[in-house]
C-alpha cells in the first residue's frame, strides 16, 4: 500500500485581503485561505484518485488518502497517525505546495522561548526596581552571535545552513511601570543531522552567563527531514513524475513526524509556497489542473508496486 497525505487545517484569517472562504476564482486563480496551503493539494489528491479509480476499478492500486490535522502548530494529526496501527505504507506523497517540483529534503523547526525576571517598580523609582526589558538585551545579543556561528558552519549538502530567528518579543504592563517580565519567542531551523538535546544544549551553553535569564522547554519540536534520492521510493515518484533531480522546499512539513516513524516520504504538490499563509492567498488553476494530472501519473505506475 502507498500513501497520498495533506493537511486540512490552515492559518488564521485576520488581516487578509481577499474573501477568505468564498473560493473566488478570477484571474485564473482560486483565491481564500487554505487554496494554496493546502486545500490545492487536497483537491488534487483527491479528483485524482476519483479519475484513476473510475477507468479501472479492478487494478486501482493499494492507496490510503490521509488527510491531517494541526500540522501548522504542532502536528498532531500526523503524530497520531504515526503512532497508530496503521498498515504497512512503502512510501507517502505529501501535498504541499512545491510549484509542482518534487522535494526530498527539508529542515525542520524547535519553536522555544526565553523568559528574563524583574522586579516591578513605579517608573518615577527606577532604582527601586529592576528591568526585565533591559535583562533581555544581553540575551538577544548573545542569540544573535549563535545565529551568526550558524551561518557560518559547514552547510549541509542539500539545505544549507541552520537558522535561528527571534520573532516575538513581550513585556511590560504600562508605560510607568517598570517591568518584571520580558519574554522572547525563537525559531530555530534545524538540519536532519542535529538533535533537540543539541540545539536546547548550544541554547543554555550562549545564555548561560546572563542573570535572570530562564530558557523553557521547546513548545513545537519537529526533526529535520531528508530521503536520499536512490532510495525505492523516492526513485519510483522521481520516475512517475519525469523528475530525476529531486529538489528541496524551505518549509517544515508531515514528513518530520511520518519519515522518521517508518514511512518513506516525499514532497509535491501545486502552488507557489510564497503564496502559502499569504493575505491574498490563491492557487493558479493551471498548477491546480496539472497536479491533478501529475497524481494520476503516480498511481497509474503504482499499479506495479
């Protein structure tokens, strides 16, 4: 049995710019939340299972359609299946959108947060007081050098360098109040080869030395993912869909949780990633149209398997 997944939640609405559940098709695009992240995919997936299935019931191959959950923040519908007695799978197809390009490697993401304590004050008494805000600084310094040491360690042969990126920042109450808490949100890429023990190690190991300074535990962990090109799996889907040299995407995806469990994946899928969590969302119609056509190729060869 084979295996084509994609996810069915999506970000949320706020601040988008077009009707964001209407499914508006102009231009030659369908526009809404989720059409390219990853509705496309689910479509695609799914008119093409119905098409192939319909010219010949008797020899439609072996296929399971796994459609998830909470991929976005934490993977959990991918997790519950990979942990569940789920049957035998030589490989799995995730949708997501590759611009129709087959993928077999991405870096995956530990989601973790620094805190920095305080003590509150009126800001009138300052010395009365000690600023949680300012703690932070020497933190954001000290992260800041680790991400450079990132950039400049040997890439991996594929993905390149790991990253890490602090992108939310909270603290303080009021204007007049010296603050007594001040948090940090951090994205830290990670490469296939690297482990969380490893990443939460260089984290204590570049703060250890700033006061009032707490490192909590990660909030999202999802491992890097790679499949070599020679493998049966990648082989086969790189053959169905004439596309010898696989790439990669910049995204985590399923695969972190599903590939290491035992299921050979790999990446494809309409639209353009840049358009994925995008105000204006769309899909082209035309990718749309062709990855429906390219699945049926992938199960038409999986007849064989």
């Amino acid at each position: 049995m084979r295996s084509d997944s994609a996810h069915l939640d999506t970000m949320p609405t706020e601040n988008m710019t077009v009707a964001p559940f209407e499914g508006t098709i102009r231009d030659g695009r369908l526009w809404g939340r989720g059409a390219c992240d990853t509705k496309g995919s689910v479509a695609a997936i799914t008119a093409a299972a119905l098409n192939v299935l319909e010219e010949d019931p008797a020899s439609f191959p072996s296929t399971l359609l796994l459609f998830t959950c909470d991929e976005e923040m934490g993977f959990t519908g991918a997790a519950h299946f990979a942990a569940s007695n789920h049957p035998p799978l030589k490989g799995m197809v995730i949708g997501e959108p590759s611009s129709r390009r087959l993928a077999i490697a991405h870096k995956g993401v530990v989601r973790i947060s620094v805190r920095t304590m305080g003590k509150a004050a009126h800001a009138s008494t300052p010395e009365n007081g000690v600023n949680a805000i300012l703690r932070m600084a020497p933190v954001l310094s000290a992260l800041d050098r680790l991400g450079d040491e990132l950039a400049h360690r040997p890439p991996h042969l594929v993905l390149g360098n790991a990253t890490l990126n602090i992108g939310a920042i909270q603290g303080g109450l009021a204007v007049n109040i010296v603050p007594d808490l001040c948090r940090i949100d951090i994205d830290r890429r990670v490469l296939p080869d690297e482990t969380v023990d490893g990443i939460v190690g260089e984290l204590r190991e570049a703060l250890k030395d700033i006061p009032g300074c707490v490192l909590e535990d990660p909030s999202l962990v999802a491992p890097g993912f790679a499949i070599d090109k020679s493998h049966p799996w990648a082989r086969f889907v790189s053959e169905a869909l004439d596309q010898p040299e696989p790439g990669v995407v910049p995204y985590a995806t399923d695969a972190s949780i599903l590939h290491p469990a035992g299921i050979p994946c790999v990446i494809y899928g309409p639209g353009n990633h840049r358009q994925a969590h995008a105000a204006d969302e769309y899909i082209e119609l035309e990718s749309l149209r062709a990855a429906v056509s390219d699945y049926e190729q992938i199960l038409r060869k999986a007849r064989v398997l």
